[in-house]
C-alpha cells in the first residue's frame, strides 16, 4: 500500500512498481489509510509524513495496535528528528525523497525478504520460544506477556527474535544492525537503540534500571531468560 497525497508521484511509483510484480493500492489520506491498512492488511506500507487529515506519523501511530508488517516512511522531511520519531513510532525504514526507484526497490525487498525467511527457514521446533510468562511465536510473528498479546513491528519483532535465540548471551549492535539493515546500510546508526527502547516499554521492562533485556556497554544487549 502506498500513501501519498502527490498523486503524479503515487502513480509513478505505482506504475514502476508494478512492472516489479508488486499489486500497489494508492492511497492518498492519512484517515483513509488507518481504515484501509485495517482491512486490507498489506504485505507491506509506503508511508509518507504530509498528508491530509491525519498525517503520517499519527498514521503510524495508529496502525501498529493491529499492524505487524512493515512500514516504509518516505518523505521530503531529511530532519533528523522526523526519523527519530518515525522509527520510535514503529517505522522499519526511513528513506527521503527523491527516492531512486532501484533504491526503494532494494529497501522492499530487505523488509519482505527478513519476514519470508522468518517464516520458511525454522523448523517446526524452532518457531515458538516460551520464558516464562513470555511466548513467541515465530510463525505468525506474535508475542504475549502474561497471556496478553503484545503488538510490535516487525522490526521490534526481528530484533526480540533474535535476541530471544541467543538468550543470556550477548547479541552485538553490529548483528542487530546487519540482520535489520543489510550489511551495506549506511544510514541512521540509532535505529537499535531505539527499537530496544521501544521494547523495553512494551514488555514491561525497567527503562533506568533494565533487568529483562540488558544493556552491556559499549559490546550490545542481552535478554535474561530468567526475566521473565
């Protein structure tokens, strides 16, 4: 799904899109998004930030209580906190225009890429993580918390994942970088961190004193198993 109040643009991008093999819906309110994004469900959301009514930031917002795939913010906005408050928002990736069209393809496919291999690549054994009052789900890419489903994006999902499988060993910001970003990414190097903090709000954790999903300085994080 794209939203993008330019329509010249949106249909642009739609048509090269398109001729990828991708089925593009345009939509070009921020109000109109919410419900559509609820319905339809998308594989994945190209989201820009200036739209009517609502824009995208409150779109963002809104979704991620019952949206789990990705979402791609791009934007004319190049401020530094724009992208900070994308990705705390739950944002994936924050690309900002002008967008070269192989540049937006190659984002597409990393985010699509990182949940078709989170779906086929585990076997049967290995799709479900249990610590306690904590359960993941790696098919579905759910988690609950004393039984109440917890919502995250799909990058606070990979990064819980992944932290998850490597439980009371270190996890390095590099690994988490790399298996976010792609090797090559070159762009914001405070994703991590932020994802972590979002984490550590949703799963009850302690944002001064963290006990359930550790910080070792300087190196990169650790979830207690015993935590939990």
């Amino acid at each position: 799904m794209l939203v993008e109040d330019d329509m010249s643009l949106a249909e642009w991008f739609s048509d090269y899109l398109t001729e990828h093999g991708y089925l593009v819906t345009i939509v070009n309110r921020g109000d109109m998004a919410i419900e559509l994004i609820e319905l339809d469900k998308p594989d994945l959301v190209i989201l820009d930030i200036m739209l009517p009514v609502k824009d995208g930031f409150d779109v963002c917002k809104a979704v991620r209580g019952f949206y789990y795939g990705p979402i791609l913010m791009m934007t004319a906005r190049d401020h530094e906190m724009d992208e900070i408050l994308g990705l705390e928002l739950g944002a994936d990736d924050y690309l900002t225009k002008p967008v070269k069209p192989r540049v937006l393809i190659s984002r597409i496919k990393a985010l699509l890429r990182r949940i078709e291999i989170n779906k086929t690549q585990l076997g049967t054994d290995e799709n479900n993580i249990n610590f306690g009052e904590l359960c993941i789900d790696s098919h579905s890419r759910t988690i609950s918390l004393s039984s109440n489903t917890v919502a995250l994006s799909s990058n606070e999902f990979d990064v819980l994942w992944l932290l998850a499988k490597n439980a009371n060993a270190l996890v390095s910001r590099q690994s988490l970088i790399s298996e976010l970003r792609g090797i090559e990414y070159d762009g914001f190097d405070r994703s991590v961190d932020i994802i972590i903090s979002r984490l550590r709000k949703k799963l009850g954790d302690n944002a001064t004193a963290p006990y359930r999903i550790k910080t070792v300085w300087g190196k990169g994080y650790l979830l207690a198993k015993d935590a939990w």
